[in-house]
C-alpha cells in the first residue's frame, strides 16, 4: 500500500497564504506535505488590519488562544463599525452596525417591531443604536469578554497588525510542519490536461506538487495570469479602486470599534491597535487624483503640516470566474476583493478554505465538486458585494459628483435591486432575504441596521402617533437593560493588561 503523502504547495505569503497553511496543517496533516513558497523580493499589501468574528473559529481551529498572539499582533477586540457622514438626514448622520449576541435577543426584537412601523409611517424610535449590547460597549470603549457571572455568549472580531500577524502565523505553521522556502517564481510549466505541473524559479528550480493555492495578492500569477482564468469587475457598481494610508499615534483608551467616515471622494478608516491607529482613505482616482486625497486625507485627520509619510495603493474590485480551476486554488487577494468597508477579506479566505477541503475531501480527492463550490465562493462574493453597494447606493450625500454618481448609479445586482424595492414597498426584508437566501451572508439585523441606520424611513412630516401596540416597547427600558449588562465589562485597556496573565 502507497502511503507516501501528496504535496501542496501554497504560492504568496501574507495573511492569506499563512491562514491557508495553518488551516490546511491542522485538517490534512496525514495527506499532504505542505511548502509555502514566496520570493523576498515582493512585499505584501499590509493594510487589511480589521477582522469579522469568524476569525476567532480559524484561532480556535489550530488550537491557539488570545493570550498568545494578541500582544505579539499589537490586537484589539473589535465589536462592530461605525459609519459617520454617510448620511445627511436629521439624526441619521451615523449609524453602529453590530456584532450581534446573546444578551440581543431581548432587545433585538424591539428594533424590527420599531423599524418596520415606522416605515409603514408610524412615529417610533428606528435608530439601530438603541438596541444592541455592542453600541455600548463601542460607546464606553469596553472589550467584549464576559467573566463567568454573565453567562451568555458575546460575538467579536478583532483589528491587528497584518505584518506581525503574517510573521506569527508563519511561525505557527512551521509548528505544524509547514516548511518555507524563499524563491522567486518566474514561470509555471503543465502536465497534458493543463493542470500546473511546476513552478519555475528564477534559479532554474522546477518545485513540483499535486495541488498549488494561489496567494500572490492583486497578480493572481498562477490563477489569471497561467491558467488564464477570466476575471470579472465590479468597477461599475463599486467606483474605489484607490487608497492612501499611514498610522498616527495611539492615545487613550482604545476603541473597540473600527470607525469609517465617508468623505469627499469615498471613506477613511480608523483602526485602533495597541500601539498605533492605522488610517485610510479609500477613494476613486475617476473623481480624485492621489495629491487632493491625500491633502484631504490629512486635513480629516488634522495632520495637513505633518511630515508623516503616507503610501499610495492602487487596487481593483471584482473577482474571478473560478476560484478552483484545474489543480489550483485561489486564495486572498488572487480571488478577488470587494474593497474593505465591511472587513471581509480574511472571512474570505477562511470560508474559501475550509469549503474546499470539504469539497476535495467529499470528492475523495477528486474535482466532482469543484462546480459545486465555485458556485458557492460566487455566490458568497456577490453577496457581499451587494451589502457594500447598498452602501453607497443609498447614502443621501450630494455635495461632489462622486456621491451624486454612486447615488443614482444603476449597475446593482438584481438581487440587490429586489432587497431595496421589498423595503421601500414596506415589506419585512426578511421574506426576500430568505427567499434568496442571503442570511447566510450578511444576517438580517445587518441588512436592517444598514438601511435604518442611513435613514431610509419616511419623511418625519408624514409620520403618525401609533396606538399602545405600536408603542409596546419602550425605549429607556431597553437602555436601562443595555447599560445594565454593559455593567460586566472591564474597559479595552484592562482587558487587553489581563492576556499577559491568563
């Protein structure tokens, strides 16, 4: 009997390349010898520091807690976003979009029964931020860990540093027996089907495998540019294909939030670490040349005389037909990006991953499936391209032809084009959320804090009192019970003090 392992090899490193290799040492250690190749003369993007609370089920996976890679990563928690300035609606000039928990499911039914009425033109509270545990730890800059008198489960995500991530994983993986190796990939040669056969290296050295993951970032070298797989835009729908960033200094008591402000010409960011705040301004160069946002960049940030240097980064949004073509898949950046507003580049990764081991273990090493799961990465690629859409489709700024553009911009999806006509009709959402079933992707409560939180209700002229039914829940109530739970809450300096001693 052949027991001699097959041989995987990863091409890029980064976040996306280690994650692939840390999960794929765990789930095939017996099947696969893995090499994770990557050429010391390309950096890396670097700049995708926010995180989804999936990210917590990949540390759990390869077995590794807070205490161990918070600190080194410069990490903090992260309990959900808030969009300043999207909005010019009374009362509607941000919104906290959360990570939704526990301790919501008292609270979280007030927030539809709210919403809904107040579309179907009754005057009732529909702010999102009035309903969910996580605006107030957001709010009093609190961590998300519960001690064991509050029993109830609280969802978070996290923000890093990306470079020192990609090095401690990196690490993790030769734990687990993934071996590294610097080389310069040149050329790629193909067995008679058309499956990648080798890669070449700029020393003449052929490294050969059964199976090669692409994480070579926006130049996709073994996906688009050997196996010429076709890749699809999403200039039309989503005009950002540019970004300039540099960190400040971290003062205070962190945030337990990323904050995403819009601007003139598209959002900056606000990423809180330990040690530094990383900042962006993601913009499109078809209304705005890199020197105005970079000057209205620093103005934001009031840093306009500052010699702080910034960085210029070019990107495009959009995603390939095929994830998983002949023997390769494509991981990270190589696969595709929907720009960074919502965080969900490494849930991407994860889920590519994961859904392809189980598509090659269910095929028994075979591709059977492989359709199977490029229609589901798909699938999951445009729904979150939809969410980050809404976004800006339906922001309520006109002050440069940039908003006036994404505002009456008419290249949205069918899908998405349904969801919003279901909301102004006054239909409950969910109904055709689940009928297209997109829950999966981004929840319901999502979908209602983007399109309440921008003020998408009738106009307060034409609102009605309501009867006692309308009005059943009541809103210092609610707060009386949020503030109350927030009680249990150390602030985000003390707990992140106490994973040096756990």
């Amino acid at each position: 009997m052949n027991t001699e392992k097959k041989q995987i090899v990863i091409l890029g490193g980064g976040t996306a390349g280690w994650i692939a290799a840390n999960l794929m040492a765990v789930h095939w250690k017996d099947k696969f010898d893995i090499t994770l190749v990557e050429s010391p003369n390309i950096g890396t993007i670097g700049v995708g520091e926010g995180s989804t609370p999936p990210l917590r089920g990949f540390f759990s996976a390869i077995g590794v807690p807070e205490s161990e890679w918070m600190n080194e990563c410069q990490a903090t928690y992260k309990v959900g976003i808030t969009f300043k300035d999207w909005s010019v609606k009374s009362g509607f000039d941000h919104y906290f979009h959360p990570f939704l928990s526990q301790p919501d499911e008292f609270s979280a039914p007030a927030f539809f029964h709210n919403s809904f009425l107040r579309r179907k033109g009754i005057d009732l509270e529909g702010h999102p931020d009035h309903f969910f545990l996580a605006t107030e730890l957001a709010k009093q800059k609190l961590a998300p860990i519960a001690p064991p008198n509050f029993p109830f489960e609280i969802n978070y995500g996290y923000h890093f540093d990306s470079g020192l991530l990609g090095k401690f994983l990196a690490k993790k993986a030769a734990t687990k027996g993934v071996k590294h190796q610097l080389a310069t990939v040149q050329d790629v040669t193909f067995d008679n089907q058309g499956n990648i056969k080798t890669l070449v290296t700029d020393n003449g050295e052929h490294i050969a495998a059964d199976l090669f993951f692409d994480c070579t970032g926006f130049r996709g070298q073994l996906i688009q540019k050997a196996l010429k797989v076709p890749y699809h835009s999403c200039a039309k729908s989503l005009f950002n294909d540019s970004a300039v960033v540099f960190a400040t200094e971290q003062t205070g008591e962190p945030e337990s939030q990323t904050i995403s402000t819009a601007l003139k010409y598209g959002w900056a960011w606000n990423i809180p670490l330990q040690n530094r705040i990383g900042n962006g301004y993601v913009f499109s160069s078809s209304f705005c040349d890199e020197d105005k946002a970079e000057t209205e960049f620093r103005e934001h940030l009031g840093l306009l005389d500052a010699d702080t240097e910034a960085r210029h980064i070019k990107f495009q949004v959009g995603r390939v037909e095929q994830h998983w073509a002949k023997n390769c898949l494509a991981i990270g950046l190589s696969q595709g990006f929907i720009e960074p507003l919502e965080a969900t580049a490494l849930d991407m990764v994860q889920e590519t991953v994961v859904r392809f081991i189980e598509a090659y273990n269910q095929g028994e090493g075979t591709d059977k499936f492989r359709q199977d799961f490029n229609n589901r990465i798909n699938a999951r690629f445009d729904a979150i391209r939809d969410y980050i859409v809404c976004h800006y489709r339906i922001s309520s700024r006109t002050d440069t032809d940039y908003w006036i553009a994404n505002g009456n911009n008419q290249h949205i999806s069918r899908s998405l084009h349904a969801i919003l006509a279901s909301w102004m009709a006054g239909n409950n959402i969910t109904d055709e959320l689940e009928r297209q079933k997109l829950d999966a992707y981004f929840p319901n409560v999502s979908w209602n804090c983007l399109l309440t939180g921008k003020g998408i209700y009738p106009d307060p002229s034409q609102l009605k009192p309501g009867n006692d039914m309308a009005h059943k829940y009541k809103i210092e109530q609610l707060q009386r019970y949020i503030k109350g739970c927030a009680l249990n809450f150390k602030s985000h300096s003390e707990q992140l003090k106490l994973l040096t001693t756990s």
